[in-house]
C-alpha cells in the first residue's frame, strides 16, 4: 500500500512522498542538510524514473535517472559558473548524495 510521509534521516536530510513499507516509492523528494534535493521518482528506496536534481551551488540535472545514477541524455545546467548547460552522456556521473538511498 503506497501512502504518503515524511522519513527523517540522521545526518538531518528527509525525504517527503510516497512509500510502501517506509521506503521511498514513487513520487517524492529528498532533501539535504547542505542545500541539495532531488524531486522526482523513486523505486524501492532509489532514484528511478525522471527527476530533477538541484545542488546548492547552482549545478542541476532535468532527465532520466536509473538506479541512482544518470541515465540516457539528459539536460545538465550549471548556474554557479556562468550559466553552462548541455547534454549528459548515459552513466557519467554518480547522483548527488546517493548514498542516502542505499
């Protein structure tokens, strides 16, 4: 049964959205202690699906995500340097805090 909540973690993130079992399912967001969050899709705990992920320093992903990671091509904007933005090339990067999700 998918309901909606709000989970606490111990370093002071949280996560608000959907769960099933007091796991992050569908939709949600989580949100860091140092400015980062994802809105967006989760599946069993981790980034699944598409999202948005905005980091404190102004660095943002808008595409597809699959198991934690960025997946297919996505948009990738850097604010904090100019105003840099681009295409993302599948599995380059590790997600931001995504040890959260594990």
């Amino acid at each position: 049964m998918i309901k909606n909540e709000t989970i606490k973690y111990n370093d002071g993130s949280f996560y608000t959205g959907d769960t099933k079992h007091g796991i992050p399912n569908a939709e949600g967001t989580v949100t860091y202690g140092d400015g980062d969050f994802y809105i967006g899709n989760f599946v069993n705990g981790v980034f699944e699906g598409y999202g948005t992920c905005t980091s404190a320093d102004g660095e943002e992903y808008l595409g597809i995500l699959t198991s934690n990671k960025y997946d297919l091509e996505g948009i990738f904007n850097e604010y904090a340097n100019g105003g840099i933005k681009g295409l993302h090339q599948k599995h380059s990067v590790e997600l931001f805090h995504s040890y959260l999700m594990k």
